[in-house]
C-alpha cells in the first residue's frame, strides 16, 4: 500500500471520468481519490450508469468494494446501500447488472483495475475468502477496545469486514457519534486509508473533513485531535495491525 500521503482530499470537488480500461464496458464512471504508482493498485468513488452492466467474468487482483447508494444484481442476488463485497482475484463473479444506477467505493489492492470474462474461477482463485454481506443490517456496531489498542475515545464504533490473520490488516465501517471528542495526537505504524460516506469531522491539522471526504495517511504521521458535531459514518483499512502511540 505504498502510495503518496494524501490529507484531505474531497471527491465532491472534482468530476467522474469515463472508465476505459479493457473490459468494463460503457456506463462506468470514476473518481480517482489515491494510486500506487508502482503496482497500480488504487482506490476509486465510482458511478454506475442506470443499464450498465457486465457479463460473468473476474480480476487478476483482490477488490473490495462498498455500495453507497442503489443497487448492484449479481446474477440473482441484489446488493443494495451497505453492502460489502470482497472478491480475491481470479473468483469469477456472476453478471452484472445495474437496473437504476448506483455508486460505490471501489479499491484495487495489488494491482491496476482488470476484467476479464469468464464463467469459471481461475484454477488459483480461493473462493472461500469471497464476502458479500449487508453491513449495515447484518453486522453489528463494537466498540473499539475489541479491536484497537489503546482504543479510540468513547463514541467510536466499528463494524469488522476483513481481517487478514498474516498481515493483521483490516478493512472496517466507523462511526462517531454526535458530539464525539478526543483530545489527543497519535500516530500508527501502519497505512490508514477512510472516506466519508456521510458526515463531518473536524481534525486539528486540516479543518473539517465533509461527506465524500478521504484520506490515504502513510505510517507514522501524526494526526488527532477529533471532533465531529453531528456525526459520521465512514470506510477505513488499514496494511496491517492498528496501533494507537
């Protein structure tokens, strides 16, 4: 996840552009909010045009991607707002379809944005870390001191989306409540990625950061301390174990 310290960075302030990477068709827009020169890896807001869609097929990489708003067919199933998807590369997804247009958070990580179609997983593909799930109905909220140490002020909460057990890295939805406050400056040992899907939180170092907000932090950068008046809901992952010093 080595990418340029961006902080902060609205997507709000800047147009969708045509996707046109082989394979993904007509009706896909993007947001480029950070990208891993090197590997291509990257993480993207993204705007599906109402019809748009994509035959059976998969990615050379690992993705993950978060529904926002409308809803997304994968074959039978409808993913509406919340819902989580990880596909690890080479698992080949049903068709596509997107009836009334949506959008989504979208992130790359190994390597450049890839489609190729297919009805058959790659014979290296491990299906069984596939994740589709509804994370706004079917997980619940915990608080931070079970995942995250020393852990975050009261009125943090986080939902848990994926953990990997080698690296300790995790990808998460959180939240603050109204009116939550820490007063502290701290820093990790490891990359922190968030993006506002709605909400205002205010950081000492740059002001407030609004819905459509984002972030990509290397290690070691010192941030804190945070406010948020009415409250936010948020993505965040991380490369590896989550460390408050």
């Amino acid at each position: 996840m080595a990418r340029k310290h961006i902080e902060p960075f609205v997507d709000r302030e800047v147009p969708f552009k045509k996707m046109t990477l082989p394979g993904f068709g007509k009706g896909m827009q993007y947001k480029m909010l950070s990208i891993d020169d090197d590997t291509g890896a990257c993480t993207m807001t993204i705007k599906f045009n109402s019809g748009y869609k994509l035959p059976p097929g998969m990615s050379y990489t690992e993705y993950e991607m978060l529904i926002m708003s409308g809803s997304i067919k994968y074959g039978d199933q409808v993913c509406n707002a919340g819902y989580y998807l990880r596909v690890p590369p080479g698992v080949a997804m049903p068709e596509m379809t997107v009836p009334r247009g949506a959008t989504a958070f979208l992130m790359y990580n190994f390597a450049e944005p890839s489609f190729v179609e297919s009805d058959e997983d790659h014979k290296l593909a491990m299906r069984d870390q596939l994740t589709m799930v509804d994370s706004y109905d079917d997980i619940a909220w915990m608080p931070t001191t079970q995942t995250i140490y020393p852990a975050v002020a009261p009125g943090c909460l986080l939902k848990i989306l994926k953990y990997d057990p080698l690296t300790e890295a995790l990808s998460f939805l959180y939240c603050m409540t109204p009116k939550f406050w820490q007063d502290n400056i701290s820093y990790h040992d490891c990359a922190e990625e968030a993006y506002h899907i709605w909400g205002t939180s205010w950081m000492m170092q740059f002001g407030d950061l609004p819905t459509g907000g984002y972030f990509w932090r290397p290690p070691w950068i010192n941030h804190g301390a945070f406010r948020s008046e009415l409250g936010i809901l948020a993505f965040g992952r991380t490369d590896s174990k989550l460390h408050n010093y």
